[in-house]
C-alpha cells in the first residue's frame, strides 16, 4: 500500500536500511577502547621518555597539572552527594577550590611548628 505525500503524489514506504547487528570486535571496543588508549599512551610515553616516565618530578608534574580539576570534581562530587542540586556551576567551584587551596597554606604554616617536615 502506498502513502499520499503532501503534493497529493503516491509514494513507496520508507524502508528502515540501518545496520542492526552489532560484531564482535565493536562490543570487545565499546568495553575496553578507553584501557586500550591509556595503555598504548603509557608504553609510548616509557619508550619516548627512556624509563623516567614513572618518575618522582614526572608524576608531581603531572599531579600539579591536574590539581584545579581534582578540587573542581571533589567539589562537585559533594554536591551531587548531597542531593543539593542547586548550584553546579563550576566558577563557583573554582572559587572554591582556591579558598581551600589558600585555607591549606594556612594551616600548612601554623602545622610547621608540630611536624618535622623536611
């Protein structure tokens, strides 16, 4: 049976041609692609880096570089924790973040005093 399309001509139905199954290798990707690149990325950054890429100066590098967004994350994850879902805005987070980081040297300086730290 055809369909009558606005122009008053008959027209075939449409015919869904999509792909429907799925293989094997694409279920093995959609699994496991995000492990495969990270691992890839970490032997190519040991071959690149002669074995100093799970170095001391390496990973405190890499762990200052990612500081903002571990405090944004850390705050977020509160506020998804809560069940507050009033402000998730991350300026504010970032703001945040920065007043903790500031509230850290703070006590840092006035722990000094107790801990031997070298």
């Amino acid at each position: 049976m055809s369909e009558v399309n606005k122009n008053g001509n008959t027209a075939a139905p449409k015919v869904d041609t999509r792909k429907t199954e799925i293989n094997k290798a694409s279920l093995i990707f959609n699994q496991l692609g995000i492990w495969i690149i990270v691992a890839g990325l970490i032997i190519l950054g040991m071959i690149i880096s002669k074995g100093q890429f799970f170095g001391k100066s390496n990973i405190q590098s890499i762990l200052e570089a990612v500081a903002l967004t571990g405090m944004v994350c850390a705050g977020l994850f509160y506020v998804t924790y809560s069940g507050n879902m009033t402000d998730m805005s991350v300026p504010i987070t970032m703001a945040f973040g920065g007043v903790m980081a500031v509230q850290s040297v703070l006590w840092d300086l006035l722990l000094q005093d107790f801990l031997q730290v070298p």
